[in-house]
C-alpha cells in the first residue's frame, strides 16, 4: 500500500515555561540568558533536606489556562515524583502530576480545525540543560525548577500540516493569556510528537512512536512527515513499528532512535512526600481572570467591520492588536493604519513593535487633519510614516515639512485667476467643450502652489470661473 | 511473591546500582520478603476507601512569586567532582 492508504495519527504535548519571575518550587529567578548556574539554590539544586515550596502565580497560570480552553479543574490535585537518571536533573526525579491533574479534558480552538481536544494540562518543573561539547557535557541547572505546563493533546491531528496549525494556534493562545511567550528558539515553548500510522478506514491504533527535540514549526512538519514514511516503509516490508523514543536530528531531516532512554521509560511515579495536596477552591478558581483569546479577538475585529485578511494579520501578533486597539476611532481605518504604514515600517526596520517611539492615539490627529483637507492623502501617509520614525506630535510634522494644504479660498482664487489669466486660448477651447482641459488648469495651478493646493478645492474653484 | 535476579539487575540499573552477584543474591531475598508484606497487604478489602497520597490532608501552603537571591555559583559548584568554574561537568552525553 503506498503511503496514502494510510491514515497517520498524531498527539502532541506541548511543555510550555509559565512567565513567573520566581521557580516553581523555590525564589531563584527564571529570567533566560543568565550566565551558568547564577539562579540557584539548595532546593532546584536537589540538595538533601532542602524542601520546595510551591509558587502561587505557577498554579494560578495552570488555572487560567484550563479556564481558557474549557477543562475541568481539579479542586484537589497531587504531586508525583517521575523518577530517571539524567545530569539535567539533580534529584533523580521530576516533581509532576500523574494520576490527579490540575486540568483535564478541554479542547484548543484552531482556525480551520475546529477544536482539537484535550486529555489533561498538568503542573511541573523543568530538568536543567546540558551542554553537550567533544571532550564531556557541561550542566547548567539555572532551568531546573522554572515551571512548565504540560499540554497532553489527544490524537485527533491526522497530517504534519494539521500537526503544526494546533501548535500555532496552542502558542498564540498561550502569549495572549500572558503566561508563555511563545519562544522555540529559547525552549519556552517545547513539543514532542506521538505519532503512529493505521490502514485507511480501519480503527484499530498503530504502535506509538515518540518523536523529541522538535524547536521549530518546521521542524514539527519535517519530522512528523519522515516519522509517517518511515513507518509505512516498516510495515510494507513486512516488519513492526517499535514502540520508542526517536530523536529529530534537524541537520539531517531525519529521526532516529535513542537507545539511551528505552530502559529508563519506566518512571516508577509515586506520589510526593513533600507536597501536599494542592486544593483550587471553585472560588479561587471562579476569580481567576480569562483574557480573550485570539479567534474571539478575530470575531471581534471583523464584526466591527475590519477585513478578514487584515484582522487575520493583526491578531496574529498581539501587539499589533494592543496598537489597534489604542489608535482608536474607526477600527476599519485603524486596521489599514495597522496592516498599511506601521507593517511597511516595521519590514522597514524603522518601527520595533517591542518598542514604539510613537503614542498610537496620535494617529487620530493625522486623521482629523487629513478630514478638514489639510493634509491630501499622500501627504498625511507621510505625515505617518514620520509619525511612526520619530514620534513627533502630527502637527510639527505638518509643519516642518511644510505639507499642509492651501485650502483657503482667498489665496486659491489669486492663482486661478492667474492661471486663467495666462491661458485664453484654453480657456476658449474648455468652454467650447473641451472638458478634459480641466485637469490642465488644476496641473497648472499645483504647480504655482508647489504642489500644496486643495485639488477638490481648485477643482472646484476653476469649473466656477468657466462657467460650469 | 519472589523475585528473580534478572529483576533485581532490572531495578539496580534504573537506580545506578553496581550490584555484586552475591548482593544480587541477597537483595532478590531481601525484596522477596518486602513483596510477600505487600501481598498480605493486598488482602485487605479497601473497596471504599480514597487512596492516601499524603499524610494528613493539610492544604498546600504557597508561596507569592518574589525572587529572591540565590547562592554564590562557587559555592554551587564547590563540591562537585568536576567543574570548570562555570558549570558541572559530567561524561559526554552520547544521543
């Protein structure tokens, strides 16, 4: 059977850092990028008679999130111990949750899925890093302890493609609720894939292989679609899928096997001595805050008669929504404003969405002077543009480079009637029929005015005079 | 309920025990015993009855999320077996 009379089944789980200052169990600092082993202490460190003490903002992120996707929260949930031997990991456990969760069920909304369901979202700490060179591996352990969510997906992805729009989806949802920020490249945000292979139509599960180490929403399509081909090809040549581990090697595109961690897949979970029971009252619970999430600020965009492209564009960056939302007045206008002059800045490299020089209600000004026909509509797109460089208030923009319209009358009239003055012969020929000649007479007059006159003004102005 | 060597070896493994034939001789007993308690145990009808994970069923205290100083990285690495002044050093992780 070639590959498509075969349907792949895919679950991912999704390690997510929660954004505390503090571990999970101890105050060291979570923040990344510290130099080695700085951001420790006996407890993350694994010390003996040290004991953890849990971090309240840790469980309240875990609470938010499950509110968010519509899981049942546990009122009381406990701790395991999941034991292995690693150098990242100085105890020789893991403190997790295994058979009582914080979380269970729920689903995650995923444009152009639906929804894609979950089994649980469980609390835990992160395992510190190695650093692997030629001669030996350096363990830095400033990691260890950082809280994580562990998001367990249920298999209901069927292609690499699908696969990959659930993790985008899971990952912007998360940066909305402000308690992951989204980063793969730093590990904040982590996924491993299930994956297993059936015939077409059948409905018996294949043999599960789980696939590590994918940091990037490429890597997921690339190693997911090796995974599935790879299993095709065993199971046409007549052999088994092998329950394992395999690592994606991104260098080369493929996965292989870490022998390493067969045996140690026996976890030995016990329930944690050292914690008690952690009891989420439905009143804490009930008053833990649920921002809007990003297919109900896509409903939002488009019912106030944003474009669907354009709304599509701003809420996949939520600070492009926070910009949106403070530039105010019409929200149609405000989008272009978004999606137009401050992204054209931003690919230009002179606006930092991290750190705007500009106060986005600014922009209205723009607007107000480009209304009352100060401004043509070029020169208020560089009035903008200005805007988002420098910050400056609209009107010393307007003024320093001298683009504000001539729309008063008095001073219009004094070059048209030059204008005229200077071309009888057209003039004659216009009132002959010659309509099109108008535009001569505006050309002529904008070029006397620099460019700065009022075109429906001196449109105007001239159909006047000759008699329209 | 008895246990073979081979599981002893099993569980000496996951725990990085170096066991001597004779310790594993020893242990295969020892665990025996430990097992045949936990047999008796089973016996004991606890339909019923909520599994105890902790010992008194206080509520989790927490703490608020304040970072606090942590401890001077020479004194973190001061007993290690190997450093190099910056991070612990253990035998190549082979993947």
């Amino acid at each position: 059977m070639p590959v498509a009379d075969f349907e792949p089944v895919i679950g991912l789980e999704v390690h997510a850092q929660l954004l505390t200052r503090s571990k999970i169990f101890c105050g060291c600092s979570t923040s990344f990028g510290a130099p080695p082993n700085t951001q420790v202490c006996p407890v993350c460190l694994g010390l003996p008679g040290a004991l953890p003490s849990l971090n309240r903002a840790a469980v309240e992120m875990a609470i938010k999130a499950g509110k968010a996707f519509g899981c049942r929260i546990a009122e009381r949930s406990i701790w395991a111990r999941k034991n292995y031997f690693y150098p990242d990991l100085p105890k020789g456990y893991q403190i997790s949750q295994y058979e009582l969760p914080i979380c269970s069920g729920g689903a995650v909304p995923v444009p152009g899925l639906g929804t894609i369901g979950l089994t649980r979202i469980h609390l835990e700490e992160d395992a510190g890093k190695n650093i692997h060179a030629e001669s030996g591996s350096q363990v830095d352990l400033n990691r260890s302890g950082v809280p994580l969510i562990e998001i367990v997906g249920e298999p209901q992805l069927r292609s690499a493609e699908e696969a990959s729009e659930y993790l985008k989806a899971l990952r912007l949802s998360l940066i909305y609720l402000g308690i992951n920020d989204g980063n793969l490249e730093e590990g904040s945000f982590r996924c491993d894939a299930n994956v297993s292979v059936r015939p077409r139509g059948t409905q018996k599960l294949g043999t599960r292989v789980e696939l590590k180490n994918i940091n990037s929403f490429r890597f997921v399509r690339q190693a997911i679609e090796y995974e599935i081909e790879r299993q095709v090809k065993e199971i046409e040549s007549g052999g088994k899928v092998l329950q394992q581990t395999r690592l994606f090697d991104n260098e080369k595109g493929v996965t292989r096997s870490m022998r390493s961690k067969e045996e140690a897949n026996d976890y030995r979970y016990f329930p944690e001595p050292d914690l008690p029971p952690l009891l989420v009252s439905p009143e804490w619970a009930a008053k833990v805050q649920v921002p809007k999430l990003p297919h109900e600020v896509l409903d939002e965009l488009t019912r106030s008669g944003v474009a669907q492209a354009d709304a599509r564009t701003i809420v996949a960056d939520p600070r492009l929504v926070e910009v949106h939302r403070r530039v105010g007045g019409d929200p149609r206008r405000a989008a272009l404003f978004v999606v137009g002059e401050l992204a054209r800045a931003v690919n230009e490299k002179e606006a930092d969405l991290a750190a705007l020089k500009f106060e986005p209600a600014q922009v209205a000004e723009v607007w107000k002077l480009q209304d009352a026909g100060t401004l043509s509509s070029t020169a208020a797109k560089e009035v903008l543009a200005e805007l988002i460089r420098s910050g400056k208030p609209p009107a010393r923009i307007v003024q320093e480079k001298g683009l504000a319209q001539v729309s008063d009358a008095g001073a219009l009239e004094a070059v048209v009637d030059a204008v005229l003055a200077r071309s009888v012969s057209e003039a004659e020929k216009y009132k002959a029929g010659k309509k099109n000649l108008l535009g001569f007479f505006v050309g002529q007059a904008m070029k006397e005015l620099k460019g700065k006159g009022n075109p429906g003004a001196l449109n105007e102005l001239f159909k006047r005079k000759l008699g329209d | 309920m008895a246990i073979d060597r081979a599981q002893v070896r099993h569980v000496a493994r996951l725990s990085r025990l170096a066991l001597s034939p004779e310790e594993e001789e020893r242990f295969a007993a020892q665990l025996g015993h430990v097992l045949e308690y936990i047999e008796r145990l089973k016996a004991i009808d606890v339909s019923g009855v909520e599994p105890l994970s902790f010992a008194g069923e206080a509520s989790s205290p927490m703490r608020e999320d304040l970072s606090r100083p942590c401890l001077p990285r020479e004194k973190v690495l001061a007993q290690a077996p190997e450093q190099d002044g910056q991070a612990f050093l253990v035998p190549r992780i082979i993947e």
